[in-house]
C-alpha cells in the first residue's frame, strides 16, 4: 500500500503476531470506511519503508548475543511502528501490506468480484458496490471470507470460477476454451453472486452465475474438508514476497480469512542473563559479529584496540578488559539452541543484582523443603523475541521441532536480522527437588500413565509427518512441571489481581543436563516494565500459601468425574486430566498451546493408581 492507502497503526508486539505472510483486517477509507484485509508485506519492503537511518546505532537496531548467536544473524530490529520514544528521531516509517483476497462481495447484492471491478477513488483503499450505493451511504464490498492455503506457506484466492464448473454439473456457458483453462483471473463473462440459500453452516451458501445463458449453480458443501479441493493443484503463490509462483505439490486446503491456522508465527525467544546484561557488553556488541568472524591474528588485534580505547572507563586495565572479551567469546562459542534455556536455568537459581536481570533467592520453608529446591523472585528481566518464519495449517509442536512442511519465507533471500521485540517485566522462578522427583519416577504408574500422552504425541507426529515418531518425548517430568506451571497460574490470578492472559510460563525441564522448574512472570514493552506486584508473591511466606492452594485446586474440578478420566481431553489426546475448569490458560500463557498437561502428576488419579507428586504436601498442609 503506499502512504495514500495508509490504513491504520498495530502495536509494535502485534507485529510479531501478524507478521510478513499475515492476512490483517482494517476498516478505511472515505465517508466510514469500508472493510480492507491486506497480506502483511515480506521484510524486504521494510528496507525500503523503514530503512535503518542511523546503520546499527539506530534506536530500532536490537541486540541480544545469545539468540544472535544461535540464529546466525547479526542483530534484530524493532517494528517501525510509531512511538514518541524510540521514533520520534526517524519519522515517516511505515509498513506495507498487499490487499488478499481480491475477491470482494456486495453484502447487498451478493455481488462476487474481483477488486479491480468496484468503484473506487483514488488514494481510498475501500471499494464500494455503484449499484448499491448512493450520494449519501456507500454499501462497501467485504472480502471474501475463502482462501485457499498449503502446508507450506503458500496462500491464493479461493478458485470460485474453477469450484462452480467442477460442482456445479453444467458446463459454464460463460466461459470457453481458454478461459476455462486460465482460471478465476482469466475469466472474462461469469457473473457470480454467493448467497444464502438456507439451511445451516456451509451448506447453506451458494455461489453461481448470472450471465446470461449461463445460471450455473453449486453449493459449498465439503468446501471446508481435507479433499475439498482434490484434483487442485497449490498455485504456489507467495503474494507476500512476489507475483512468481514456485512448485509445490502440497494439496491446498480452503481456510476462512480469519481462521487461527491460517497463519502460526514460530518465534524464538530468549531471557538476557549476565554477563551479557553489563555496560561492557552493550560497548562490544557494535563489534561482536566481527569479533565472531574474524581470523585469530586480526581478534587478538581487535580486543587490543578496544581494550585500550574502553578499559579505563571502568577502572580496568587493558589486560583486564581484553580477558573480559575472550571469556565471552569462550561463552559465545559454548552457546548453542539446546544450552539457552539451561543457562537461563543456572542464573535463575543464582542471586543476581543490576541490569536487565535481578533475582533473589527466598528461603525455602520447611514444609516444603522435601519438594521445593529453589525460589527466586526475579524482580527484573529482559526478554527478546524473534520472528523466525511461519506455519500454516499445521501448527508446529515446538520451536525445536519443524512440524508438518517447511517453514513460510519472511524474504525472498535470508537478511543479516530477523525482526524481534524486547519485553520487561518481573516474575517468579521455581525448581523441584530431582531427589524428590526420582523417588516419585520410581512409581512404573507414573510412567505409563505419562506414556500415553507420549504415544499420542508421537502418532500426531507420525499422521502428519507421515513418518515414525522422533523428536523431544514427553517425560513424567515434562507433564509434572508444566501442569504445575498452569495450576500456580491460575492460582496467582487470584492473589495478585493479573489477568489470566498477563500471565506467561517458560519451562526448564531437561535429562542433560538435568532442569526441572518453571519461571512465571508477566511483561510489557514499557522501558519501566511492571510494578512488582507478582515478584512479592514470590516471597517465601507468600508463595507456599499460594502453591498449597494451586495443589488443591488441582485435586478437584468441577468437570469430574469427566475430566479425571479423560473424557473432557478426548478432542486434545495429548493431554489427560486437563481442561477449561481446571488447567488450561489462554494459549497466550501456554509455551505448548495448551498441550501436555495432567493434574494427576501432581495429585494422583484420585482412586489409588497413579501417585501425585504433591500428595503427602496436600496430607501435611491440611
């Protein structure tokens, strides 16, 4: 869109949501506007709109070294989206969307065309139906609610001209020969008009033809199902990165406009820990990708000219402040996707003072000491986001697993960055004794039951990569601590007065090397970022009274004795006793999209089987 279809603003936490390959809906344009869905333009046109004014000391530059690192890419950027505090230096900055679908309806006439087909006024982004509108009240076309998607990332129009010849058991007399052939946007006399016939869901709809001679006319039943569009080739299209189309031999599936899965950003996210917190490291990382790649000779020359130019601003010597530089590279070099979150997991259990990271550790009770290694109230903490890529139709299992096709394109060539955002906020760190949890694993029912949820894991896997299973199993260890997570949530809803949704959960659960904690915290892009209220509930007297209360909310739930048994997960086999009355979370606090929980980890299966891990906690607490 240029600056004359400007069509509103999003927050700058919103992009990472809607990112390159989204389909956004705005309402613009003259006299109220009309509805406008566009496609969220490829990261290549930020360069052209947004292009960074000042190289690498531009206010939108971020830094993060360690998910730099495991990204391979040289920095990240802010959105350019407008605010007085890091724009107001760089004005005129501005993102660009392509309008998807082009197919709008009347929603009086019932009219179907293409956008070109509508009255218009230049620099008004909305199309209006002339027939249907007069001076005083403009009936503007909606867009189409159809599209059509693949697996790998590949989106187009819904094939409306192609859907009536095929269902609608008549030649279409206003298309021959090579219209026919082209398509949808090479039809040339069809005049189409989807309405409501009656009768209940897509049944109900109707798309057919009006020209003359024609009257051809098909429902939309089974528009919807996995073989809807058999016989369909994916176009291939990528309207967010270009008008050419690549091979693709994925099945394309019709979708609504507005659908979940239309469009599952993966992000990657990670905590900023020391030492990579301090001001030495906000001097080096201007030159932390040139200290990466440089050859030996010409680091060691490099470290020498910045150790001499910056070690007396921090009352070092030269040879102090270059040892500072090689230890970090050392640390750099050990950093890979799999250690990120173990080294998060190390600092959490530390205390920690100044910077973007501050936690302290909280003694832990004596009631709880057979269960609670650590708590810590994190008073303060950084997290950086980055927007990877994206999924459609099938939403990735986790970060580390790919999911069914590949990944959708945010370029047409991989940049030296990736778009990102930075949070701060405060939270609550905890980790469970492993002596405990082993004494708990020894139980053979502990391990079958978390077994089902593993073989459910691992034939989702398997239907959609149509292959065996691999990747991360879902552990007793994984199933106890994430049902934990979700449990205090909610219980902490209660105490501290966050909604729900502020809510978020990061995960440390690993064999090698061994983790089994959560961090619940809540953050907001503010530089100043929350006001404390849920670290103090991180305090020792505070906590237990909350984590008691979480467990014995775990015990009941007002879905029994349906959810206890499964039946209220049947549609969601990857999780056990878990539902909306008990454990699940709007999927924003939820790393796993609600999957892989049971409240029997932490309480037992409620007839003498399975054995909770809590359950002598609940006898003692009372």
């Amino acid at each position: 869109m240029s600056r004359n279809n400007h069509l509103g603003k999003v927050r700058r936490g919103q992009v990472l949501g809607y990112g390159p390959g989204a389909v956004i809906d705005f309402r613009a344009g003259a006299k109220g506007g009309g509805p406008v869905s566009v496609i969220a333009a490829s990261l290549d046109r930020w360069e052209q709109t947004a292009k960074i004014a000042g190289g690498l000391n531009d206010p939108h530059v971020l830094r993060e070294a360690r998910l730099e690192k495991v990204l391979n890419k040289g920095h990240f950027r802010l959105p350019p989206v407008d605010d007085a505090g890091r724009d107001a230096a760089f004005p005129n900055r501005w993102l660009n969307g392509y309008r998807f679908p082009a197919w709008l309806q009347c929603p009086s006439c019932k009219s179907l065309k293409l956008a070109g087909k509508w009255a218009k006024e230049m620099g008004d982004p909305s199309r209006w139906c002339a027939r249907c509108s007069s001076e005083e009240r403009r009936v503007f076309a909606v867009p189409s609610r159809f599209v059509t998607a693949c697996e790998n990332g590949h989106i187009d129009e819904f094939p409306w001209v192609r859907w009536l010849a095929m269902r609608g058991g008549q030649p279409l007399a206003c298309l021959s020969g090579s219209d026919a052939d082209a398509g949808d946007e090479g039809f040339k006399q069809c005049r189409l008009r989807l309405e409501s016939v009656g009768g209940s869901g897509i049944e109900g709809l109707r798309v057919s033809c009006s020209a003359e001679g024609c009257g051809a006319s098909a429902s939309m039943a089974g528009a919807f199902s996995s073989k809807g569009l058999e016989g369909h080739k994916c176009s291939g299209r990528r309207p967010w990165l270009t008008n050419d189309r690549e091979p693709c031999t994925a099945p394309p599936r019709t979708l609504q406009r507005g659908a979940s899965n239309l469009y599952f950003p993966v992000t990657y996210s990670t905590l900023s820990i020391p030492p990579w917190t301090d001001a030495i490291q906000h001097e080096l990382n201007a030159y932390w990708g040139a200290l990466r790649e440089l050859s030996p000779d010409m680091r060691e020359t490099m470290i020498a000219s910045l150790a001499a130019t910056n070690a007396s601003m921090h009352n070092m010597s030269a040879d102090e402040y270059a040892a500072v530089i090689r230890e970090r590279l050392k640390l750099d070099e050990e950093t890979t996707l799999d250690t990120l979150r173990f080294e998060e997991f190390i600092r959490l259990e530390r205390d920690a003072e100044g910077g973007d990271f501050q936690v302290k550790q909280e003694p832990v009770p004596e009631e709880a000491e057979p269960y609670i290694a650590r708590i810590g109230r994190v008073e303060r903490l950084r997290e950086v986001r980055a927007l990877t890529g994206f999924k459609r139709i099938y939403q990735n299992a986790s970060v580390d697993e790919p999911g069914r096709g590949r990944f959708g394109d945010l370029s047409l060539a991989p940049l030296p960055w990736l778009p990102a955002i930075e949070v701060r906020g405060e939270g609550i760190f905890v980790s469970l004794k492993l002596k405990a949890i082993d004494a708990w694993l020894a139980d053979p029912r502990v391990q079958e039951r978390a077994g089902l949820v593993e073989k459910a894991r691992a034939a989702e896997y398997e239907r959609i990569h149509e292959e065996k299973g691999v990747g991360d199993p879902i552990t007793p260890t994984f199933l106890l601590i994430h049902s934990l997570a979700h449990a205090v949530i909610k219980r902490l809803s209660f105490e501290c007065g966050y909604d729900v949704a502020s809510l978020r959960e990061r995960i440390y659960v690993g064999d090698n090397p061994r983790m089994a904690g959560f961090l619940i915290y809540t953050s907001t892009s503010d530089a100043d970022g929350t006001l404390g209220g849920l670290e103090r509930q991180g305090r020792a007297d505070r906590f237990i009274p909350v984590l008691a209360s979480a467990v014995r909310d775990a015990f009941w739930c007002s879905s029994d004795p349906l959810c206890r048994t499964g039946v209220s997960s049947l549609s969601e086999s990857m999780n056990l006793a878990a539902c909306h009355s008990c454990l699940l979370l709007p999927e924003t606090c939820c790393e796993e999209g609600n999957r892989y929980l049971d409240r029997s980890m932490l309480v037992g299966d409620g007839v003498g089987g399975v054995k909770g891990f809590f359950d002598s906690f609940i006898r003692t607490d009372g």
